[in-house]
C-alpha cells in the first residue's frame, strides 16, 4: 500500500465564510460544547471528544478507507463555534503534541490550505 494521497483542510472561522461544497470535499463542524448544560467556553469530557479535530479527521479518513464513506479529497472544517480557534489551527499544524498513533496519521495525511 504506497502513500495516501494529501488531504487539503481549509478552516473557516467565521460562518459567512462557508461557500458551496463539491463532491470531493466534507464539512466538519465543530460545536461550542454539546449544549448538555454547561457554559460556553467550559469543556467537559463529552465535549473535548467532539471538538478534537485530529480525532474527527482520523474518523473521517478511516470511514473512507473502509468503505463507510465517500471518498474525499478535501475537508472544510467549520470552528466558527469554538471559543479558542488557536487549538484548533495548533492542531493541523502539528504544534499540539501527538497523544496517538492517529495524530501522526493526520499530520502525514492533513495538511491546512490557506
């Protein structure tokens, strides 16, 4: 099996930003929190699950490769929700230390366009 083929990830950070989607790419959407009873800006287990972008990306590529999905050439990852947006780029940009083996895989697949 030779090297999965790059992944372009744009980030939108704020909703007007978000334009017509194409076959090839995915919306992934990231919540404030889960609306089950808390603040905004506070997380909780549930929540830091939901919003942990190189989790979703790692769920995304492997639906794909087993066939549980479309495939996709691209991701459009909509944080417009989140408090702190600087996570989240620290996350596609590899300066968030890798907790799993699926942090490494989407660093070597994922990269941020734009």
């Amino acid at each position: 099996m030779g090297k999965p083929e790059p992944i372009a990830v744009r980030l939108i950070t704020e909703p007007q930003q978000l334009l017509a989607l194409d076959a090839d790419t995915v919306l992934l959407r990231l919540p404030a929190n889960s609306g089950h009873g808390h603040e905004d800006g506070q997380q909780c287990i549930a929540c830091a699950v939901r919003t942990d972008v190189r989790a979703l990306l790692f769920d995304l590529l492997e639906g794909a490769r087993q066939g549980l999905r479309p495939a996709f050439r691209k991701v459009v990852v909509d944080a417009s929700a989140v408090g702190d947006k600087s996570k989240v780029v620290a996350a596609l940009t590899g300066k968030l230390p890798a907790h799993a083996l699926r942090d490494h895989t989407v660093a070597r697949v994922f990269y941020l366009a734009g």
